[in-house]
C-alpha cells in the first residue's frame, strides 16, 4: 500500500508534493505484481504532469528523500489465497478421535516441487478456523468469554474475522491467554507482537458494543516463580475460577522447529528483552534438546507447548525402553518443570475447565497434537515409574475443534493407526 505523508522537503527544485508523486508512480505497477516503471517512462509521465522536465538523477534522489522523510511509505499487502476444504479427512479424524466434535482440514499440500510457506500456510488455517466460526452462527452468546492464545495461528485467525460484519453479541469478554511477548529488538516489525494480548485489542471490533477485556500486561517471562506467582496475581488468570472462558481459540508449538520464537531467539544466540530472565534455563533445555536429536535422530519432536505452556512429547515406541533416553527425558521434564514456573500463561489444568478448545496446527506438529487429541497429557509432560517406563496420564484438556492442513491431517491418522 503507498501511502502520501507529509514532511519537509531537501531538494530545492521539486516539491514534497512532486517527491511523494515521483515515488508513487515509480512503484505502483507493483500493486499489481509488475516490475517498477523504468525513469524514462517515469520523465515522460512527470513532463506530462507538470510541464517541466527532470533528469533521472533527480528523480532518484527525490524518490530516495521521499522515503527517507517518510512523504511516502510502502507496505506489503498480504490476501488470503482461496481454499478447499477436504470433507474426508475431515471425517476420518472426526472418527479417530472421538472426542473431537469438529474437524477443520483446507486441502493444503507442502510438495517438494511446489512447497508452500509457512505464513501461507497459518493464513489458510486461520481463515478456515474464521470461517467455520463465523458460519456457527450462535457459537458466541451474551456474556461468554472469549480466551486468546499466542502465535501465528492465532493472529490469523483474529485477522480474518476482523474481515468479517461485527457480531452484534453483547456483552463478550476477551480474555488473553499468555503474557506479553515483546519485539526482538528495537527495529523489528510490530508483525512480531503475536502474544495474547495483542490479539484481544485485534479483536475488539469484531463484536458489539460492550465489551470487556482482560489483559494479561506483564512481560511472559519472570526472573523467579516467585516473581511469576506475585505478577500472576495481579492479573485475571489469578483468579481463573471466576473468570472461565467458555471459548479459547488456542495453537500448538514445537520448540524443535526454526519458526518457533524461542528456538530462533536461541539460534541467533541473542535473547530479547522478553527472553533474558529465562536464558539460563532455555539454554540448559535447548542444549538437552540438540543432545538428544544428535543421540536419537527417529526422535523429530520433543518438546512443544499451548500457549507457550510446555511439555514433553513422548518418543517413539522403539525408544521407549531406552534407559539413556529415560534419564535424559528426566532431566529434560525438571528444567520444563522450571521453565514452566517463570511463565506467565494459562494451564492446562485452566484449560481443562474452558467449554470449547479449538486448536491449530500447522506442518511438523502431528506427533505434539497427537498426544494432545489423546488427552496424554501433564504439565512439564512424560513421567517414569520404577520401572523406567513411560507413564501418561489422562490429564490436560479437551480440544473441541481442531484445525489442520491435509498432509498434517494424513500423519495424525497414521500415527493413530500405528499405535
């Protein structure tokens, strides 16, 4: 989108208004996925327009001064490719687990010779999750609350029912699930605040006139459980049981995969302002993390989260009996434990009591939504008996709703298959 602003100018000879125009035309054939205008034709255009000629030198500077004093800006439009929904996946998932009422599955394929981004993938996702909610016509009633969780999923989700006619439902609560999550640094996009309270203040126009929020307004990661239990009181998901949301629109992360904001915070080895009061905890289980895969390479996901609550994922059958790994997943559970503890965000347990989950998951996630569709689930994750062998116990929460793409929907299918 090019946007005319306006400041002072430095070139004597054109006007801002002349700037910001020469800047305009160069760049607007890219509104419709064109190559920029060429300055020849740009001087024939201007000539036109004002009567007086411009060598092409000035021209560059005055497009360059036009975005340096902010006369013009461009932003990237972002539009939400079609999709088809794929009724028979959706019905075998509806059949493989039985706790689910809806399964949600747009026909997205990741092939080698034509792979899909991921930020297209999340959209599509989040546009049909929008869908299906906005076609539930009396989903949302008066006085429900709404909980909002963190990550891409979920930003898409907001953004594409902001797209659609108000919902004329009051009162509604918007209630955010995770504490803030701030930008890495200074010149990072705003894109970037994904946490649960930025997507409450998204959502706010989607619904009536009276509405209420609740905001988490503290940083996601505490110094201490101690800190994190006095921040903790002071906002509403200390007192959870008076307040339980009868929705929560929630996503599923993998700490092994690149795209998740502690595992690149990590990589670059330069923690943000949000992550520091966590570093030493997230370096000993990011550094258990690549133990592990190096040892266990069948092992693709050990540790994931709902909003950024984590947990282990169980390793695969053949592993089970391994007494290496057993110690080592041990270690793993204590520092998810800590981790845990630092955390501003609901629980599982909170989770548990919300009416209706609905989950989204993208590419990579099929073993972590596995064992979150199958109710295996405890804070911090698997446990040992005396034995040495895996104990799951049925605690966690369950999801209503789930939203995945086709290849996503195959593996959880097959994996159930398989077990």
């Amino acid at each position: 989108m090019l946007n005319q602003l306006t400041r002072g100018q430095k070139l004597k000879r054109l006007t801002r208004g002349q700037k910001a125009w020469l800047a305009i035309e160069r760049f607007a054939p890219m509104r419709e996925g064109e190559a920029a205008r060429t300055y020849p034709d740009l001087r024939s255009a201007f000539k036109n327009e004002y009567g007086d000629s411009v060598g092409i030198r000035t021209m560059q500077n005055a497009i360059r001064e036009a975005f340096e004093d902010e006369l013009v800006t461009i932003r990237r439009t972002f539009t939400v490719p079609d999709y088809k929904r794929n009724t028979a996946l959706e019905k075998a998932l509806e059949t493989t687990f039985k706790n689910l009422k809806y399964a949600i599955v747009p026909e997205i394929r990741q092939k080698d010779s034509d792979r899909v981004d991921s930020d297209t993938v999340y959209s599509i996702l989040g546009q049909a999750l929008a869908d299906h909610i906005q076609n539930s016509r009396n989903l949302f009633r008066p006085n429900d609350a709404i909980g909002l969780g963190s990550g891409r999923s979920v930003y898409w989700t907001v953004s594409a029912l902001r797209e659609f006619e108000g919902v004329p439902v009051s009162p509604v609560i918007l209630a955010s699930l995770t504490g803030s999550m701030f930008t890495k640094n200074q010149t990072s996009p705003a894109s970037e605040l994904l946490d649960g309270d930025t997507h409450v203040t998204m959502l706010l126009q989607h619904f009536g006139q009276y509405l209420q929020i609740s905001m988490i307004r503290h940083s996601i990661a505490q110094n201490s459980e101690s800190a994190r239990n006095t921040a903790l009181k002071t906002t509403w998901l200390g007192d959870f049981d008076s307040h339980v949301p009868a929705h929560a629109i929630v996503g599923c992360g993998v700490l092994d995969l690149p795209g998740h904001r502690f595992n690149q915070e990590w990589a670059e080895r330069r923690l943000s302002e949000t992550l520091k009061p966590i570093a030493g905890i997230l370096e000993r289980i990011m550094k258990r993390m690549e133990e592990i895969k190096d040892s266990y390479p069948t092992y693709r996901t050990i540790i994931a989260d709902v909003c950024n609550r984590f947990f282990v994922v169980p390793p695969p059958r053949p592993l089970l009996q391994e007494a290496g790994l057993t110690k080592k997943l041990s270690d793993m559970k204590n520092d998810i434990d800590e981790l845990n503890k630092r955390l501003i965000t609901v629980t599982k347990h909170q989770l548990s009591r919300v009416n209706n989950v609905m989950l989204i998951g993208g590419p990579g996630k099929e073993n972590a939504l596995h064992y979150l569709l199958n109710l295996k689930f405890k804070d911090g994750g698997v446990s040992s008996n005396s034995k040495g062998d895996f104990v799951h116990q049925p605690e966690g929460f369950k999801v209503d709703t789930l939203c995945v793409d086709a290849d996503t929907a195959e593996k959880l299918i097959a994996i159930a298959n398989s077990v």
